[in-house]
C-alpha cells in the first residue's frame, strides 16, 4: 500500500497527542459487541419521568423547533435562577450570569477555554471524571494533580492531604475543579474541606469550577454544598450542572454555567462559536423537569440508595473491596483479590468471558500504575440489570 501523504506530525495538532479517546465511551461499544451488562458508562436504563417526557414531546409540537437565545432558553434560565435559590440560597440574575450548554460536558470545556491562556495551570483531584485533563488540554492549560486517598476502613472517607493541595496552588494557577458528588469516588466534599479550597482560592487569586451534576444524589446524610455559597466564593465560583443526571436523560444534553457577568460573558463568547445552543425543546422540557416538586428527588436519592446497597451486595458477595460511595451512582472497588496484573486485563477478562462491562481505574489517573488495582462500576440502573450482572459475575469465582 502506497505510503500516506498524511502525516501526523504535520497536519494534527500537538494538543490531541496528549490524550485518547475516552475510556469509559470505549467500555459502552465494547459491551455493545460482547453482549456484556454495561455497568460502565453513567447512563440509567429506566425510563425519565414521564412528565419532562411529554413535556418535551409538547415543545416539539408547539413548534418550540429553532434555535433559542444562544446562552438559553428564558423559562430554563429562570428556572435554574429560581432552583439556586431553594437548594443552596445562591442569587442568581439569569440575564447576565447563566449559561445553558450542550450537557456539563460543553459547559466545562467552554469553561476552561473561556479563562484559560496557554501556560494556565488547572488544579484537579484524582482519581478524576476523565474529561478534566483533556479538557485543560484543549484549552492550552496543564492539569495538576493532587491525589484523593481512598478510605481506610469501611465506613472511611477519600481524603487529601492539606499540604499538598496548598502546594499545588502555585503562581499560573488560574482555576481548580471541584467535582461534588463526585465520579468516580462517591466522595461528598464536606464544609470544612471547602472552606480550606475557599482559603486556598481566596489568597492565591485563583477560580473555582464545581461540577455538581451528581447534586441530587447523596446518601447516608451527606449533605451537598455548593461552593459559591460559601463566603467569598460567589465572584470566582464557576458553577457547573444539568439535566443529564437528576432526570436521567443523558442523551439530551443539556447543561449550564452559572457564573459572575464578567466570566459568564466570557463563556458565552465561546459557547455561541461552539455550539451556538442547546436542543431547543429539551431546554423547555428543562424548565418543566426543574419544577418537579421535592418528593421527586427524596424519592430520586432513596431509589439510588436501594441500588447502591444493591450492587455493594452483589459485588462484595463476587470478591470486590468497595469502597462507600456518599453520593454520585458509581461504586470504586479494588480488585486484589482477583490477582490480575492490572485494571485492563481484569476488565477485559469480564466484558469478554464475564458479560459484564465495568470502567479500568486507570482511566481516573494521570498514572495508570496508580489505579491499576481498581476497577469502577455504575449503578443508575435497573434491578433486572444489576441481577443479570450479579448472576454471571457468580463466573468468576
Ligand atoms: N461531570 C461528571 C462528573 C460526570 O460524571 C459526567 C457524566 O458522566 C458529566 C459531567 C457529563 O454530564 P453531561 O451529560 O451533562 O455532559
């Protein structure tokens, strides 16, 4: 075959050499092909609630079918606007400080390319949502990394260690990601946590980006707090949610940026060139969806907690470690006991010989060595799914 005049070095850019496609995506087509139960990927196998459904269905047929305003439909806007007020006591001026994207995803990126310059540092905690590293990437920045221990007995928190993050704000420090609840730990920031990031932002001038789509989802009594609650942080808080998870309709890809005017003008600049906007109608449906009264999500937290408690059962009993998850639907388990020589084998061998699809750890790390020995599973899903899963993990002993 003749030699191709496409050479990497020339035509691609330098950023996309950094990073592989995502990992967890990868685990979906994979279970796609083996036949595996997926319990990679964060996407619930349960119907979204049948209002925002028909909801939708009623915009489309109200001819709610072009283009909205670029940074979001008004009735969205004022619903998030109205809903930061009753879950975090947070004001918000939906004109000027309220950016509606395609999914969190569109929201982050747009983000991080609205603030970033070329030698920017970005501070995440690992293990990390896969998307933070390629993301500061993308916008010319350099992740930074400090770690999250897992806990050390069973009831045990992650932590980190204080020192290290302090040492990890440092002169091009633009912005930290704080992901609560977070993917993949299951770990709920508390207030004495965010109050040290609060100190830490405050006196070396740098931003904070929360990504709370997990807000809804919390177990145990954890409690969700916003960072741009806190005193002081309301000006250089970024803070990031959607639709995708507390209504389980990931596929329709709506999110949003709320932030300061400065900053949020900013975002919209990017986002208008990115994408120009969101799914019209969904974002209507959106507004319906936030107006879902609070029995809603006491029974969305209740229902993930039977799940969760669901698959700690099934896994413990098939000889996973679990490690509690606080909040988010993903369960990190450490793989010891299996004696595979990493994450990549041990999950290959179970979407192939298993049927079960679960995500490497290593894809949460910077270095794969560190998450070589654990393995992630997702739970938003059906009890029929997680009893499938239960029964042909029984293989592996
Ligand atoms: N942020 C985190 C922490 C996630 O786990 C996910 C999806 O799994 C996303 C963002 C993506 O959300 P969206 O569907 O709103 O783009």
């Amino acid at each position: 075959m003749a030699e191709s005049a496409i050479s990497p070095k020339q035509f691609l850019s330098d950023k996309v050499r950094y990073f592989t496609e995502s990992v967890i995506r990868e685990m979906t087509r994979q279970a796609m092909l083996y036949g595996a139960i997926n319990l990679s990927q964060g996407f619930p196998d349960f119907p979204a609630p049948a209002e925002i459904k028909g909801a939708a269905k009623a915009a489309i047929d109200a001819d709610i079918n072009q283009y909205a305003v670029t940074w979001g439909a008004q009735h969205l806007r004022e619903a998030i606007a109205r809903q930061m007020q009753v879950w975090q006591g947070i004001t918000v001026d939906p004109e000027t400080e309220i950016t509606v994207c395609c999914g969190s995803t569109e929201a982050i990126v747009s983000t991080l390319l609205a603030i970033c310059n070329s030698g920017d540092e970005v501070i995440v905690f690992e293990p990390f949502y896969e998307n933070y590293a390629p993301d500061s990437i993308i916008a010319g920045a350099k992740p930074q990394f400090v770690k999250l221990r897992p806990p050390q007995s069973a009831t045990g928190e992650w932590t980190f260690d204080e020192r290290e993050l302090q040492s990890a704000f440092r002169n091009h420090t633009k912005a930290i990601v704080v992901n609560t609840p977070n993917n993949p730990t299951g770990k709920v920031f508390s207030r004495r946590e965010l109050e040290l990031i609060r100190d830490l932002c405050v006196k070396f001038n740098v931003l904070a980006i929360t990504d709370e789509i997990y807000e809804h989802i919390f177990y145990d009594g954890a409690q969700h707090i916003s960072l741009a609650s806190l005193e002081g942080m309301r000006d250089r808080t970024i803070t990031i949610s959607g639709l995708s998870k507390s209504y389980a309709v990931t596929g329709w890809r709506v999110g949003w940026a709320v932030a300061p005017p400065l900053i949020t003008n900013a975002i919209r600049k990017v986002h208008d060139f990115l994408t120009v906007g969101a799914p019209a109608p969904l974002q209507e449906a959106g507004a319906v969806a936030l107006g879902l009264p609070p029995g809603y999500y006491k029974e969305l937290a209740s229902r993930y907690v039977a799940r969760r408690d669901r698959l700690i059962a099934i896994l413990s009993n098939a000889g996973f470690h679990c490690f509690l998850p606080r909040g988010a639907y993903y369960l990190m388990t450490d793989i010891s006991a299996f004696g595979f020589s990493d994450d990549v084998a041990f999950t290959q061998h179970l979407v192939k010989e298993i049927g079960v699809a679960a995500v490497p750890g290593s894809s949460f790390y910077r270095d794969p060595r560190d998450g070589a020995q654990q393995v992630r599973f997702a739970f938003c899903k059906k009890d029929e799914t997680l009893d499938e899963a239960a029964s042909r993990l029984q293989k592996l002993k």
